[in-house]
C-alpha cells in the first residue's frame, strides 16, 4: 500500500488492541470478513475499510510506518486545556442566605466568648471579627443582587448611592449595637 492514512484508527476497524500479534489480527480479520461481507448481507463500504486496515497491519513494515505516522499525528496536535464548566450562580438567595449564615456565625461566636466569659479564646474572639467582617461584605453584594435582579422600570434600581450610604448606615448602627451589648 504507498498510502498510510495516519487519520484512520485501524486498529479500531479490525477490534484489536495495538499490541495485538500478527495471528490475533489474521484471526480477527477472517472474523468481521466473514460477518461484513457483501455476499453475506454485509456493507460493500464496511468491508473496504476492513481490508484497507488489514493490508496495512498485516504487513509489518506498513504497520510500523503506520503506528509511527500516529504517534506523529498525536504529538503535533496542540495542547487543549480541559477545564471545568465555571460555577453557576447561586441567585439572591443564595447571596441573602450566605450573608445572614456568615453574620449570625460571627455574631454567635462574640456572644460566646462575651458572655461566657471565656477572654482566653482571644484568638476565637478574632475570628468572630473576621466571620463577621466577611458576612458584612457578602450581605452587601447580597444587596447588589438583590437590585440587580429588580427590573430595570423599579425606581430603587436607580438609587444605588442612596442604597450603599443606608447600608453602611445599618451596619455602622449594628456594630455600635453589639459594642453597647458589650460593655454592659
């Protein structure tokens, strides 16, 4: 044969592995000639590819040019990252249920170490600060979500200054709250 198409699995044609002996694809060959043959019922277009792959895995010099020309064919076909489907969105929601776990977490673990008298949690105390912190930031965007998500004719979508300074409003009032709570 004076053209190897290195594109054409033809291992896969026949049904044998790539370490397969000369015996295992004679044996295989014979097999699927024997149920795809036009004679027999077969596909003409079948058994063609058929032959086409045994004319060249039979003979060992073809086969070797021809499992060379793929491994060819598999080195310079560039590098396709696979990666993974982003994350969806996890909807307002989401964001609210988010925002008021993280609050409530930091929130509780400051009671804890106040009215449990424990002040050698020091480090506890810290990161009720930082949960608390965090809970702050996520209900903030769970606020832009919130009006991202109404329609575009609402007349509170368009006054998102006035949103963020009564947000920062609540929280600085809430924070003052719990320092009340605590000095008592």
């Amino acid at each position: 044969m004076s053209q190897i198409d290195s594109s054409k699995d033809y291992y896969n044609v026949l049904g044998v592995s790539e370490e397969a002996t000369r015996d295992e694809i004679d044996r295989q060959y014979k097999r699927e000639a024997h149920k795809h043959h036009p004679d027999r019922g077969g596909s003409e277009e079948r058994m063609k590819s058929l032959n086409e792959a045994y004319a060249v895995l039979k003979d060992a010099s073809n086969r070797e040019t021809y499992d060379l020309s793929r491994q060819k064919r598999v080195r310079e076909q560039p590098f396709v990252p696979v990666s993974t489907p982003t994350a969806r969105d996890v909807g307002v929601f989401g964001h609210v249920l988010s925002a008021g776990i993280c609050l409530l977490a930091g929130v509780f673990l400051l009671m804890l170490v106040r009215f449990q008298w424990m002040w050698f949690l020091w480090p506890l105390a810290i990161l009720a600060v930082f949960v608390t912190g965090f809970g702050i930031l996520m209900a903030r965007s769970a606020m832009v979500a919130v009006n991202a998500s109404l329609p575009m004719t609402n007349r509170f979508r368009r006054h998102t200054k006035f949103q963020e300074l009564a947000f920062w409003f609540v929280v600085l009032i809430s924070i003052y709250g719990i320092y009340i709570l605590f000095t008592q």
